[in-house]
C-alpha cells in the first residue's frame, strides 16, 4: 500500500528535468494481479514558466462506475496495444484528441487498484508524459470537458485535504485535491499523491 503523501507547507514549482530525475529515482511499485489491466497518461505541458497537468472530467454515463469524476485520460489495454504506454497513448487521443507519440515519456508511476468490491477489477498504470507547448483538446464522446491545473496549484497548502463525499448513498471522508469546484479523489487523488511522493523524495 503507498503510504499517505506528506501535505507539502508550501508550493512546489516543478520542472520537466526535476520531475525526470525524480521519476528516474524511485522506480514504480506494480501490482501483481490476474485482473484487468489499463493505462492512463499524466499530460503535462508548459503554462508560462511551470507545467500543468491535464485532467478530464468523464461524461455522465448509466453503467460508468466512474461517471462524472475527475481522471486522467486513459482506460483499459485492447488487445492491438504493444504495452501499457500503448494503452495509455490511444486513449488519451481517443478521449481528448492529443497525441502522444511523440511526448517525452519521463516514467512510470506506482500501480493503483480499486480498494473496495463494488468496483471492477482492474490495475491502472499510470504514465507521466511531457509535451513541448500545450495542445488543442478535444472532447470525445466519453469525456464532457477537460481542464488543465499547474503542479504548483495542486501542491498548494491546503488543496490537497479531506473531504465527505455520499458514495452510494453512505457519507464517507476520502482524501482529495479539491482545486476550485473540482474534488480530485478515489485512484486519480492517489495517483497524484504518488507524483507528489516521487518529488518529495528526490535527492
């Protein structure tokens, strides 16, 4: 289990190289298991003189365990997929129309996986890429729009707290960015407190 990711006392200002160097150090944990797999990219592109990361808000769907929520583009490997950076490649231009095949891929994040029942089994890898300058987005049919928040924003002290949020009909506390009116939370929360963790502890 990733141990909770300290809450920073100040904001982080992130460069593509420190992020590479961190990623480099502290190589992801993957999770052994028979269950599904997918892949998901972390989008970072430059916003003046930090990056930002690209997150998705997931169309209301009947059936979508995940309908409505913040996330990262990505979904579950296809057969056709050579890997899971493959995976995470097609269906970031799937969702969002952005193609990653040419991004600089700076490494791999920790497994994540559903820790309760009710929801689908499956292993996410996630994958942190880094663009040149930030690309056009375009929605596809299971995203209903797309946003971009600076690293720095998402470190601030504060955003990153606990929440109560109705799931299912039962009020439970989860830890979550909550940037805005946007609550950032379930395997998208800790998949940023593993890029958060990775930072924090680069040499």
């Amino acid at each position: 289990m990733t141990p909770p990711a300290k809450r920073p006392s100040r904001a982080l200002v992130v460069t593509r190289e420190a992020l590479e160097r961190a990623l480099a150090a502290r190589p992801a944990r993957e999770e052994p298991s028979d269950a599904e797999r997918a892949g998901v990219a972390l989008v970072l592109a430059p916003s003046g003189s930090e990056l930002a990361l690209l997150f998705i808000r997931r169309a209301v769907r009947a059936g979508d365990p995940w309908s409505g929520q913040v996330a990262l583009p990505g979904g579950r490997a296809a057969p056709r997929d050579a890997d899971l950076v493959a995976t995470a490649v097609r269906e970031t231009q799937e969702e969002v129309g952005v193609d990653l095949r040419d991004a600089g891929l700076l490494g791999a994040l920790d497994d994540v996986a559903p820790r309760t029942p009710v929801l689908p089994p499956i292993v996410v890898r996630p994958f942190v890429f880094a663009l040149a300058r930030r690309p056009r987005v375009t929605p596809g049919a299971e995203v209903r729009s797309a946003f971009w928040v600076a690293l720095r924003a998402l470190s601030a002290p504060g955003v990153r707290r606990d929440v109560t949020l109705s799931v299912r009909g039962v009020a439970r506390v989860f830890p979550a960015f909550v940037v805005g009116r946007d609550v950032i939370w379930g395997m998208t929360e800790r998949i940023l407190a593993s890029l958060f963790a990775a930072l924090s502890e680069a040499p």
